[in-house]
C-alpha cells in the first residue's frame, strides 16, 4: 500500500514517516512533498491509498486540494495534519475527515491510518472536503457526516430524530430515513453536537433531538416517545433535568 506525505516541514515529513514505517505494516511505500502542487503530481503518478496533508503551506493550503485533482481521481483517503484550533477541529468531526493534531503522536497515527484504510473507495472524500471548506469559510455548522457499510451521507442536524448506541456503532434516525447503521460510536456524536442546544442525551444509550419528542409518558419508570414511535428511555438521574428542559420548550 502507497503513502504520500505533504507538508512544508522537512522535519514534520520525516517524523511521520517514521511513525507511519514503525507503526503501520500495511503501508510498504511512502512519497514525500514540500507543497501541494508537487504533492498532486505525485498522487496522479504513484496513486496512493493514503494522503497525509498539511493544512497550513505556502502558497496553497492543503484545502485547496479540490481545485487540482477532479472528483473522480479521489480513490485514496486523506488524513490532514495540523496545528489548528477546537474551532477547525469541530468542522473535522462533523465532516467525518481523519485529521492528527501536532505534534504528532505513534498511537495517534495508527489509529488514524487504521479508519482511513478501512474507508478507502467509500467514504466520498471529495464530498467531505467541500462540506470542510464550506464550513471553515462560513462558520456555519449545520451538518454532520455519518459514515457507514456501504457509503458516506450528509444530514442537516434539525432532520436528526435521535441516534442510539449499538456497541461501537450508532444508529441514527432521521425523517427521511427510519435507521441508519453509523460506523461511530454514541460518544462521538455527544461530544461533537454538545454545543447543539436541541440535542440531549437522557440514557447512556440515547441521545435525542428535542424538537421531535411527541410524549412522555410517567408510568414504567417513565419513558419518552419520539415522533418516529421509537421508545427512549430516561436515567432516573436525569427525570429531573428531562422534565425541567422539556416545562421550557417553545
């Protein structure tokens, strides 16, 4: 399996490389480039599995990606490495793109490379990287990204009815579609739309969107019905809480 490496960093380049050699057995040949436009001639010459892209070069910042490679030559996966912000970080998770935070880390990279390999031919990365940019010019996070079995999907965050936890997937509802299995656990969707003020988690196996919520009902320990019909239940530790938010709705 091929690798490329792009970053303005001599020092960066070499010391993922290392890491990916002493880490990742499935990764026998490994490219480097100083910029993006050396780092493209590269990808259409070697066809590669894995990118590893720098955001922040001269020039042209890894994000521009899009502008020299056409969506039909996207058949490897990128894992960008930076330096960024939380705020940047959120436009990652919700866009479901691989990133490594600097300075570099060995577990980090194989666990990164690892999910990357995994979703090569379908994860729709072209797809992703205009959600990415999209969302890093207009700081208008609306969107989140659910990668599964066979495919990638985008989903405004207000047609979400409720996710639930399946071990170390998830499954989403939504209004267009009854169930979809996510390749994600329920923790990372909790921490990625904590700053979503419709969502909240009332079990450890839910999390719900509260503006779909069509009744509570008391009896049994109480429970919660969602428009779907889908049956949600409460933590006693959290009925306080539930039945003071839901008082506030509208």
């Amino acid at each position: 399996m091929k690798a490329i490496i792009i970053d303005d960093e001599p020092k960066a380049r070499s010391l993922l490389e290392i890491l990916i050699r002493e880490n990742v057995a499935k990764i026998d040949t490994i490219f480097q480039a100083e910029d993006l436009l050396t780092g493209v001639e590269l990808i259409k010459k070697n066809k590669p599995q894995i990118v590893y892209l720098d955001i922040e070069m001269p020039e042209h910042s890894g994000l521009e990606i899009l502008n020299f490679i056409n969506k039909d030559e996207f058949n490897f996966e990128i894992i960008f490495t930076t330096a960024y912000s939380d705020y940047a970080i959120k436009a990652f998770q919700l866009t479901a793109i691989d990133y490594l935070l600097k300075p570099l880390h060995a577990e980090a990279v194989k666990e990164a490379t690892e999910k990357a390999i995994l979703q090569i031919g379908k994860s729709e990365i072209s797809t992703k990287l205009e959600e990415l940019k999209k969302s890093l010019k207009t700081a208008n996070f609306n969107k989140i990204g659910l990668p599964f079995a066979d495919g990638f999907k985008f989903v405004n965050f207000e047609d979400i009815i409720l996710f639930e936890a399946d071990g170390m997937y998830t499954k989403v509802s939504t209004i267009k579609e009854k169930e979809l299995l996510v390749c994600k656990p329920l923790r990372h969707f909790v921490e990625v739309l904590e700053s979503q003020s419709n969502f909240y988690k009332p079990h450890r196996s839910y999390l719900i969107n509260l503006k779909y919520i069509k009744e509570y009902i008391k009896k049994e320990g109480g429970y919660i019905v969602m428009d779907n019909d889908k049956l949600v239940s409460i933590s006693n530790d959290k009925k306080e809480e539930f039945l003071t938010i839901v008082q506030n709705i509208g």
